[in-house]
C-alpha cells in the first residue's frame, strides 16, 4: 500500500531525483552534477505534444486510501485534501523535466543564479506571473510561502527538508535569494520546488475572534495559487472537478507547452479497490493505475475490454524502486531489540507470495536505493569503511560485511531453515516457550499488532502471520477507519504498518525525516520507525552536504547499509512498469513515456482529449 498521504508535494520530491555527474547553474535552470539536458531557448520537453488540442475532460480516480475529503490546504496537518490539488494549483519557482534527472528549469523565475559559494539562491520572478485572482506573483509571496510553510502549523516535513535554510530575503519587488546555513548541493532544488501562493489566501478576518486566521484555520478557503487549474465543480467530501484556467500565465512557457491539455480534470472517490474496479469497467472514469497484481492479471477484464474501449497497457519506467516495507516500531518493546526484528523478517516468505498471490509480477526490495547508482553492493569498499568506522560501536556488526540482503526460500535456502535461525535470534534476546506459548522472562507473550486502514490487507499479511505462529509470535490484523490510521501514524502509535516510500536517484536531506534522531521524536514526521543513530544522522549529513560524486555514492551507500542491517524495515515488493488501464477512445497520448514519470502524472500532464 501508498503512504496514506504525500508528504510533500510530488513536485518537490521530484525536484529531489538527481543523476550523478559537478554542480553547475545556468539562467534558465540549475542541475546537481552535469548539464541540463534542454538549452537556454528549447520551445518544449521532448516528451510532449507541442500542438496537443486544449479541451475535454479526464476522469481519474483517488488512489489515496481515503473515502472523503474535507480541507482545501494540502499543507496543514489536519485533515484530508483532494488528490493532486498541490500540483494543480501551485506553481513553484522552478520545475522539473520527467526525461532528466537532478535538474530543474525556470517556471516562476525566469533565472536562478547560485553564488559561487553555494551559501544562496537567487531567483527573478517573471514579470507575466500572475495568480489565479489576476494580482502578479511578487516576491512578497514567495517568502509569505516559505515563512509560513516553516511555520507551527505545517506539516514537519518541511522544517526537516528546509533545515539547512538561514532564511529568504526579498532583494526586488521581484527578487528573492534564499540564505543557506552551509553548502548544500541540492538545496537550490529544493527550495526551487516550494509551492508558492497568494498573501491573499485565507487572509480574513475570523468573525468569532476578531483576529486574522492562522494558517490551521483556512481550511475550506479556495486556494489562491498561480497553477494551470483551480477548483471547479466539487461535491465536498467526495468528487471534485479542477477546471483549466484558459488565462495561464505560464500556458506558453516552453517548460508548460505541450502540458495542461484537458479543461477539466475530475477526481472521483470510491470507497474501496471493489468499486473503483467495477467503476472503471462501468466507464465512470478514464484511466485508473493499478497496484494489485491480482486485479491486474485476473479481473481486469469485461465488455469494453474486448470491444478495445478500454486498453490495459504496462508501460516501463527507469525510476528507483523505492522500498516499499513493512515498518517496525522501534519505540516500543520488543521491537526495539533488533533480534527480535530480525526473526520477523526471517518469517516473511517473499518467494511463495509471489509464486502464488502475485502471478510473478513483482521483484524483491533490495535496500533503500534499488535501481540507483546509490544502492549498496558487496562488501563496503574503503570510502564507505572511511565513514563507517568511526561509528563502528553504535552499528550493527553486520554493517561491515556485505550488503543487506532478503531472506530467501529458493535454492539452497528454505523457509524451515529461516525459521530455525529466527527461533535462534529469539532465544538469544530472551524469549522461550513456556507451556506451548513464547514468552519473556517476565512471563509476557510476543504478541504484536498490525494496522491497516482496510480489512482487504489481511489477504496478503495472513501468510506471514501463519509463519509467525509457528515461532509462536502472535501477529494481529486490525483494521481501522481510514482517519483513525492517519491518526496513530501521526503519533505513532502502531507496531507494525505496510508502507509504500518513494525512491531517488539522489537522496538528501529529506532521508532526516524518514530516519533522523530529530523526527524521531516528532509527531507526523516521516520516521515511522524511530530509527535515532548518531551514525545514520551523520551519513545523512554527509550525503546531502557532498561537493563530489564519489563522495555523495559512498555516503548513501554507507547510509543503505546502516538502515538495512538496523532491521527497522522489513522490504515487500516493487514492479518495473506501471500498470495503467485507460479508456482509448477518450484519450490519446504522446508514444512514448518519460522514464521518470508516474503513470498519473504522465497523464495529467501530457495526455490529451479526442473528444
């Protein structure tokens, strides 16, 4: 399953995915570690239809696991926003390419200079930037963005990501430089992909208060951004529709040609897989990505299937798998001794579920940076020891040997020899059975907890409870409604959760909220685990403060090594394609799919209407 919703917008996790080659800037855009791809004066993205017709509709489906929606503001923590908003309606200093990595050009700002330095940013606004209201895009908003985003009401994130800003200065009725607390490679990108919106957005005064709102309180106030939508027709709650502003600014910008095509994108809700399925086959909607192998190679299928109304194309992709995991709750007893976490990952028979549940559609998660020149290999070579050493007694022992690997059950491995060896690592951390159950020396069962946010999850968790049971540990499914799981992920208060993490060809600092010491202890921050180590801070510190390629790789493979031997995450599973059903006589699309893109998002962005 997805985490239950973005952290933060796509397009600044996006802004985050770098190729490997040294920092360089140019007017028109910025790149990490070699050229931009598209020169000073290209007219569009290679992977778009510059003359696609404007007009129609698509119809999407959520796939965020939620049956409602009740706020507007994507970035405060309560509630749940509508898919998409956050792209739809922000528009950002800069904006990436879907074809090239670790590069950004000119969306907002017509030019970003980065001092030699590397201690600031400073971008030009272009004089035709507009919001939605018609009032231009100055630098007053920019920062107005970034103070409030870093502000208490906000989701901590951004403070995360944002560490390592000093503050935003406003040079220019149109000029803004972003102030760095030491050089960072990526944060110019970084801050680059902030969303930016209106002074004018939620700024009344509350009758109740007399006092002006704070940004908690605007919650259904239609967002004032500059982006190629706003919100249209809505049935709050459950469906919205965002409507193409025929005016945008940016319509004939060479980094937005090409894009933007339909005058109305629809979102409709369903309440669980079932529906949205038998929706789809009833043509309620155009185009639905699927994550189920089971649907896809069984009930994917009907009447407008065979008449080729509806197409099912997998398209393939070159972006990191990601590590989709089981989460482990190392705040709590006993998962917080990694003996214990490591005889659960023992249990968990990937070759089976694959062979039997998920018709061989999906490869194992290998690390934090599958698919990446960052993933680590083999032993750890003497860059990597160089880093590790030091922190030699605060790392698994494991660290120092060769890369983490998944517990097999093919070949010369077997399921009856993993769990010999769990039951092994369970004796060693004190747990024996004790009249037919496992307990402690205290006399406490090895009992843990499951959450989900849908009772479908059972399925694919039941076999990994059935190997479990044999070890004697109790693992219980328990289901709850979809606010409730955002709830106790917030304060984390779960044992074990299946989530869905986003991968990189560039990691940096965003890796302190996923597995900092600081969002340990934060409330909704992105470290589910609890993961606290002085060694992983410090490689997180070093891999997004590198100046060179070899010594960012070594970095994040250091960090690849720490995390996975730390036995906080339990890897699942991840596909090479994105399986994408669409309704072919609706819409029409470029040939070929940027490597970089989701299957959503290359949709929305570069699809177009026949009708």
């Amino acid at each position: 399953m997805q985490l239950p919703r973005p952290r933060l917008p796509a397009r600044l996790m996006a802004l985050c995915v770098a190729a490997l080659a040294p920092t360089v800037w140019a007017a028109h855009g910025y790149a990490l570690w070699g050229e931009l791809k598209y020169p000073a004066g290209f007219t569009h993205f290679d992977y778009v239809n510059p003359q696609a017709p404007k007009g129609g509709e698509l119809r999407l489906v959520s796939n965020l696991r939620t049956s409602t929606f009740d706020k507007y503001n994507p970035f405060t923590l309560r509630g749940s926003a509508p898919a998409y908003l956050s792209d739809l309606m922000f528009d950002s200093l800069l904006t990436g390419a879907l074809d090239e990595t670790g590069a950004a050009y000119g969306l907002l700002a017509e030019d970003v200079q980065v001092a030699p330095d590397r201690l600031s940013a400073t971008f030009k606004l272009r004089d035709t930037a507009r919001f939605h209201n018609g009032a231009p895009v100055l630098a007053a908003d920019v920062k107005h963005s970034y103070d409030t985003l870093m502000g208490p009401h906000t989701s901590p994130a951004f403070k995360t990501i944002l560490q390592d800003v000093a503050g935003l200065d406003v040079l220019g009725e149109r000029v803004v430089r972003y102030r760095f607390k030491k050089p960072n490679r990526e944060l110019p990108l970084t801050v680059g992909g902030l969303p930016v919106f209106s002074r004018d957005w939620g700024n009344q005064i509350d009758p109740k208060t007399g006092q002006r709102k704070t940004f908690d309180q605007v919650v259904t106030d239609i967002p004032i951004g500059s982006g190629p939508y706003t919100i249209g027709p809505v049935v709050f709650g459950k469906d919205i529709t965002y409507v193409r502003d025929p005016g945008y600014w940016a319509r004939d910008l060479p980094v937005r040609r090409g894009t933007a095509n339909f005058d109305r994108i629809t979102v409709k809700i369903y309440k669980d897989s079932t529906a949205r399925l038998e929706a789809l086959k009833a043509g309620e909607f155009d185009l639905m990505r699927f994550f189920s192998a089971g649907d896809w190679a069984r009930r994917v299928n009907g009447k407008r299937f065979d008449t080729g109304e509806l197409v099912k194309g997998e398209f393939q992709h070159r972006l990191p798998t990601g590590f989709q995991s089981y989460v482990l709750n190392t705040r709590r007893p006993p998962l917080d001794d990694i003996r214990v976490r490591e005889a659960l990952g023992l249990a968990l028979d990937y070759e089976w579920m694959n062979r039997q549940m998920f018709y061989g559609a999906y490869q194992r998660v290998e690390g934090l940076f599958g698919n990446t020149d960052c993933q680590a290999k083999g032993e750890p070579g003497p860059d990597e020891l160089a880093l590790l050493t030091p922190w030699r007694a605060q790392l698994p022992p494991a660290v120092f040997g060769p890369a983490y690997k998944a517990p097999r059950t093919d070949g010369d491995s077997s399921l009856r020899q993993n769990l010999r060896r769990a039951q092994a690592l369970l004796r060693e951390a004190g747990w024996t059975v004790q009249d037919g159950v496992l307990r402690n020396a205290q006399g406490k069962a090895l009992e843990l907890e499951y959450l989900d946010s849908a009772e479908t999850g059972v399925r694919v968790v039941s076999p990994w409870t059935r190997n479990l049971e044999k070890l004697g540990v109790r693992l219980r499914f328990r289901p709850v409604d979809f606010a409730l799981y955002q709830q106790r992920l917030r304060t984390f208060d779960f044992d074990i959760v299946s989530l869905a993490f986003g991968g990189t060809h560039n990691p940096g600092a965003e890796y302190a909220d996923l597995f900092g010491s600081q969002a340990a202890k934060m409330p909704d921050s992105g470290n589910f685990s609890g993961l606290a180590n002085p060694a992983v801070d410090d490689l997180i510190r070093r891999m997004s403060s590198a100046d060179q390629r070899t010594d960012f790789l070594a970095a994040c493979r250091a960090l690849d090594r720490a995390v996975s031997h730390s036995h906080v995450l339990i890897p699942q599973w991840s596909a090479s394609t994105h399986r994408i059903a669409y309704n072919a006589w609706r819409l029409a699309r470029p040939a070929q799919m940027p490597p970089y893109a989701s299957g959503e998002t290359w949709a929305i962005d570069t699809w177009w209407s026949m009708k």
